[in-house]
C-alpha cells in the first residue's frame, strides 16, 4: 500500500457514513470510502501537491483543486458531491475541522473592517465584472437575492416577483412616502416599490455596473421622477426616510459595523416608520467566511448569526417587530440559478473562460448544499421606533 493511500485511508476511514466516495491517487492507486461501492462518486486527484494542500487546508484546497483541475470529478454532478460531504464530513459549523478555521475566527474582525473605499472594493470584484453574467442566469428583473417559493414548482421569475411583493407587504407603504433601499442591486426592488405605491425611492449602491443599469431602467419604465438611483455609500446620505429597505446588502457591513450600521437607520428612520432588513444568516452561530468564498467571490463578506444582529439593534435603541426565517428558499433559488448558469456555460466561458465557469459552478453548487443542508437560512428582520410601527398581527402581510 502506498503512502498516500495509507494517509487518507486513516484520515478519512470513517468519515463516509453515507454513500460512496472513490479517490483515485496521483499514482493511480484507489481508495473507497463509505459503504455503498457500487454507486461511489469518484474523483481524481492530479499531483500530491493537491493532495497535501487539501488535506492541510480543506476548507480553502478543496475548491482551489476543483477550479484549477488539481482535483477531477469523474462521475456524478458537483452537487453529488458536495451533498455527500455536507452530509459526511463537514461538521456542524460548515468547516471541514482545519485548525486554520480557529485562526480564520480570530482574524475576522480585520478580514471584515469594511472603510468605505475598501468596501467599494469588495463590491466592485462582484458585481462589476459585467452585467452580461448576471443575466446569463438571474430572472428578467435582475434580482440577485433569495427568491421566495410556495412550493418547489414555482418558476423563477414567479418566485422573484412573490419576493418583492412580500417585502411590499411588509412595508406596509402609504402614499407619499420617502423610501429607502439601501444597497438596491439593478433597481428592480425600487421600481416595484413605485410602481405598489406612490411613493419616492432613493436606491445607493456601490457598484457602478449595477448604478448604470438601474438609472436606465428607471428612465424606460417612466420612474425616474419618483426613482431616484445613487452611487453612494450609505453612510454618506443625510435626511429621514419613511421606510427603510436593505435586501442582500448587510452581507457586506462586516461585523466591526454593525452597531453602526443599526445606528445609522435609528437616525435616519422617522419615528413612525419601518426598516426591513433582508439577510443570509447563519445558524450554529459566529463563525468566519469560508476562505475559499472570500478570496474569490465576496471578499470582505460575512453571513452573520442572529447573536451577532441583535445586541447591535438592542444597543441602537430600535424595537424589533418581527423576524421571518426563510427555510430552503434560498437552496431552490441557488438551484435554478446554477441550472440555468450551467445550460449557458458556453457564453460565459466566452466572456471570461473556462476556469472562470467551474469557480462559478462551484460557488453556486456549494452555496446551495449549505443552505439545503441548514447551515445557512435567510432571516427578514423588521424594527422600528415604536411598538405600533407596523400592525400587532402578521395577517396584514397576505391580505
């Protein structure tokens, strides 16, 4: 038996419960863990330079492997094999047990010390590299956030458009109110706003393709009077708003902002009105960002736990009036994202390459076993100035 063998067979004996997984090794040797062989995912692995550095640091290698072909799947889909480590070995924070996950949880506050010119940064290695992506495989509206499904048969675009209804809803708008969306993505959130109620919009947001796109939108639907579009910080904007509105963008603060971010709305919420704040969360609590997600897709990014939101509403002084935990739609929106990224692989590997596919692949494939698996859900937290800032029972939300 070879050296390698012998390594991961003693690494990794029992941590296949379920299903199958075979490796073959740089020397050609197999290993099979788990108990159904018949049915084993297998993957290759190229050099023992993969092997060492995944087995060293699995929760950055791993991904590093997969999107620099260090590491081949063979048989199966990436999901297959993402679930079936999800579901085998990755514990219950998410992280494969490397000890470079405690000093990642130390790090955190640096990794995420957002100043405004690092946090335009962070935003433009996203969401400006080309709006031609996202429409590779996000709805007709643009909506790059957790889609909201009845069920498992609702379309995409359905499930979008219920999404921003439902935040409507809970806005509870009236006629002549200041609307804020605060990291308002292409503008379609806003426009959908003005077109609810007659209302004013101002959506901020730091990326200057999605800035471009939203202006134009609102002059061709005839909004731009009462949808106003800004690239802009948030913390640089003066006035009081009736409304609030942050979907897809708390994200992005960084925990070292928090209290300051929760500060901000209490100052600039008028004493009847309402914030909603839009989330990913995080459910075994704080942790830090999966290395590989923040050196390649959101750096400076951070899914925070509830422990870590509500201290900084308690301390800004707003009362919270509801939370609403979205289960598993943001897994059956990540699905029809990747589905339909993968049937256009061909146009996006046109406008970057093929490398550029599998970490996106990877990402989105990734991103929705954590969410199928629990590890992450997406919390819709409401708070005001006052108890009555919103009516005392939530049927008013599906009148």
């Amino acid at each position: 038996m070879g050296f390698w063998k012998r390594v991961i067979e003693s690494r990794l004996r029992d941590t296949i419960r379920e299903g199958g997984l075979e490796i073959v090794l740089p020397g050609g040797e197999n290993v099979f863990l788990g108990p159904d062989r018949d049915n084993a995912l297998r993957v290759s692995l190229k050099t023992s330079g993969w092997l060492r550095r995944i087995l060293f640091d699995p929760d950055l290698q791993f991904g590093e492997a997969y999107v620099d072909e260090g590491l081949v799947q063979e048989t199966g889909d990436l999901y297959d094999l993402l679930d079936l480590l999800w579901t085998n070995v990755l514990d219950a924070t998410g992280e494969g047990g490397s000890p470079w996950s405690v000093l990642r949880k130390l790090s955190r506050t640096v990794a995420q010390f957002n100043l405004q010119e690092r946090a335009a940064r962070n935003v433009a290695h996203h969401y400006d590299i080309g709006n031609d992506l996202y429409r590779l495989f996000l709805d007709e509206d643009m909506q790059y956030s957790c889609a909201y499904f009845p069920d498992a048969d609702t379309s995409l675009e359905d499930a979008q458009r219920l999404k921003k209804d439902h935040i409507a809803r809970k806005l509870c708008l009236k006629s002549g109110e200041k609307v804020l969306d605060l990291g308002c993505g292409w503008g379609g959130l806003a426009l959908h706003l003005a077109k609810t109620a007659d209302i004013d919009v101002l959506g901020v947001t730091l990326s200057r393709e999605q800035f471009g796109l939203a202006q134009e939108r609102a002059r061709a639907a005839g909004l731009d009077k009462r949808v106003t579009f800004r690239l802009e910080d948030y913390r640089n904007l003066d006035g009081t708003f009736d409304k609030i509105v942050s979907v897809g963008m708390f994200e992005h603060v960084g925990v070292p902002h928090y209290q300051e971010y929760f500060d901000w709305i209490a100052g600039h919420l008028a004493e009847t009105g309402s914030a909603l704040v839009h989330t990913i969360g995080r459910r075994p609590g704080p942790g830090a960002t999966n290395p590989w997600i923040a050196r390649h897709i959101f750096p400076g990014g951070y899914i925070p736990a509830l422990s870590e939101i509500l201290p900084a509403i308690e301390k800004s002084g707003l009362v919270l009036l509801d939370i609403e935990v979205l289960r598993l739609h943001y897994a059956e929106t990540l699905k029809a994202w990747r589905e339909r990224f993968l049937s256009r692989a061909d146009e996006a590997r046109s406008l970057y390459d093929d490398r550029f596919v599998r970490m996106w692949d990877f990402y989105l494939a990734s991103s929705e076993a954590s969410f199928r698996h629990g590890f992450h859900n997406v919390y819709q937290i409401l708070v005001g100035h006052r108890q009555d800032a919103i009516p005392l029972t939530r049927d008013y939300m599906y009148r």
